[in-house]
C-alpha cells in the first residue's frame, strides 16, 4: 500500500491553505454533514466537485 497523503505533513502550507482552514474554523458551525447549514455542506460538495476534474 503507498500512501500518498503529505498534506499533513508538508510546511509550509500555503497560505490559501491557512487562510481557507481559518475561515472554516471561524465561521463554520459543526460537522458540514450534520448540520442545517447549506453553506458548510456546500463548501464540502464544491470542494469534491474541484478535486475530481484534477
């Protein structure tokens, strides 16, 4: 098995990384999939929708 994940342990991470986990930190309200929120399930959809046409 290769594992491929060096996000977390990559630095520096760039700052649109630091700046996007900080406004989710910040302005989010809980679990994206368990909430009423359509504005934090939609980050996470939007988010899917992008990684899969890299």
């Amino acid at each position: 098995m290769i594992y491929f994940d060096n996000a977390s342990t990559s630095f520096p991470k760039p700052t649109e990384v630091i700046d996007g986990v900080h406004n989710l930190i910040t302005n989010a309200s809980g679990n994206a999939m368990r909430t009423t929120s359509t504005e934090d399930t939609d980050i996470v959809f939007e988010t899917r929708k992008k990684w899969q046409n890299c």
